[in-house]
C-alpha cells in the first residue's frame, strides 16, 4: 500500500512540474501574443487580454521588417539544410549501428564528443575561412555550416534508432540479391519515420532559429533570415513593442506548425533512439 500510495505521489509530483515548465514556456508567447494585437495608445497590463484585436501591428511588421523575404531565405535554407542532414545522417548511421566493431565504436565517441564543442568557439576561424572561399552572404556559405554541426546529432539518433531494427531483415534481403544500398533504400530507410521526423524537427527548428552563424556569415541585407530580420525590427521598433511582437510571432508560427504535424513520430523517436539505444 505505501508503494503505491509513493508512486501516486511521484506521478503527481511530476505532473506539478511538467505544468510549471509548460507555463514558463507558454508565459512569454501569451504576452507577446496580448502585444501584438494591442495598439500602441493601450497601456493596460500586458497580462491583461486587449479590448479590441488591433491588427495593424501584423501588417507593419510585414512592411518594415520584410518578414516574408526573410521567411522565404530561412524556408530555403532550413529545407535543404535538413535534407541534407537526413541523408546524410541516415546513410552515415547505417554502417556505423550494422557494423559494431572497436573502430566504429570509436567514431560514434567522436561525433559525440563533436556534440558537446560550443559553435561560437569556432566562430573566429570559421568566418575567416568562410571569408576566403566566397562563402559569406551566400545559401551554400550558411547551409554547410549549419549541417556541418546538425549532422552529430543525427547520426547518433539514426545509429541508436537502427541498432534496433533485427538484423535478419538485411540478412533477407541479401539472400535475394540485394545490394546493401539497396537493402538501406528500399527496407531500412521506410522504417526511419520516427527518427526522421525527430531529425527534422531537431534540425530544423535548430537552423530556423541560428542567429550566431548567420549575423556574421549572411551580411548582405538581401540574405537576411528571420532571426536576423525580426533583431534588427526590435531596435528599430523599441517604441513599438507591439509591432515588435508581432514581428516574433510571424517569426514562430511556422516552426510550431512543423512540430504539430510531426510531434507524434518526435516522442516516438525520441524515445527509441535514446532508451533503445
């Protein structure tokens, strides 16, 4: 009876606290949200719901900030940023979690290792070497440093997540003449949707979200992004923080869209790759 009267206890001990993680996580977006459909002359509390919805902030920060040019350069990096990780990502994992011997082993350490290196300790000499081969203010510039460190954690997820899928399905397949691409195509690769939807969302909310790399790499105004563009509309609007606001939920919307259509295979992922592995 106590056993179960502790893990009554537990389970609501931890329910306590996922709400208040909820809560200071949805906080900010309800008072940017109140912002942004107040005008200006509304001085009530910004914890308070606006008597009116006033949406011209939407239509200024659309005009000012040039969110759709900036959204339409994030959509093209962040699409073939992940695309690229995915691939990548799947194909690297596939001889790495088949093949368990001390030397893949090791390499799966090193990406690891490659996860815990802090981005902007790298910045000095990645700018100046992006400087030197013309990769500043261009996609190609910004999308190979941004899957240069998105594709560790996509290998080390692909390579758990596969470690659990039998072996003797490749077996099979062998056995009726299939080569190992494509055995990894046509039977592994289908199986990968949990994984890969935890993959893209991971990676993408990562590349939709960089600021670091693209306010050094992406200096032409024509290449600006999101981050950059919604940064740069605050200090110019800090006398309108409802337009300000606006411009931030703009921003956000796609990246919440995104991880609602895929937030079922993203739990499933999450947990086979990590528990399983």
């Amino acid at each position: 009876m106590r056993t179960v009267n502790r893990s009554r206890k537990g389970r609501v001990v931890w329910s306590l606290l996922a709400v208040i993680i909820g809560l200071f996580h949805f906080i900010p977006l309800f008072i940017s949200m109140n912002l942004s459909l107040k005008p200006k002359t509304d001085l009530s509390s910004r914890w308070m719901f606006p008597g009116e919805l006033y949406f011209e902030n939407f239509r200024y920060a659309v005009e000012k900030a040039k969110i759709f040019l900036a959204m339409k350069n994030s959509a093209i990096i962040t699409i073939i940023g992940v695309t690229i990780v995915v691939l990548i990502g799947a194909m690297a994992a596939y001889p790495l979690a088949r093949n368990r011997s001390r030397f893949n082993n090791r390499i799966l350490q090193f990406v690891l290792a490659v996860m815990m290196v802090p981005p902007l300790s790298m910045l000095v000499p990645l700018v100046t070497t992006m400087t030197r081969i013309g990769g500043i203010s261009t996609y190609w510039g910004i999308i190979l440093v941004l899957v240069t460190f998105q594709l560790p954690i996509s290998i080390f997820l692909y390579a758990n997540f596969i470690r659990t899928i039998p072996m003797e399905l490749d077996e099979a397949a062998l056995i009726d003449g299939c080569s190992r691409f494509s055995i990894f195509f046509r039977i592994i690769l289908p199986l990968l949707k949990p994984v890969t939807a935890t993959v893209i969302i991971l990676t993408g909310v990562a590349i939709w979200n960089d600021f670091q790399f693209s306010l050094f790499l992406l200096q032409a105004p024509k290449m600006k992004v999101v981050t950059l563009a919604v940064f740069t509309f605050f200090g110019q609007s800090s006398s309108n923080p409802g337009a300000a606001a606006a411009a931030a939920i703009v921003a956000v919307l796609p990246v919440v869209v995104l991880f609602m259509f895929l937030q079922r295979y993203f739990i499933k992922g999450m947990v086979d790759s990590a528990v399983k592995g």
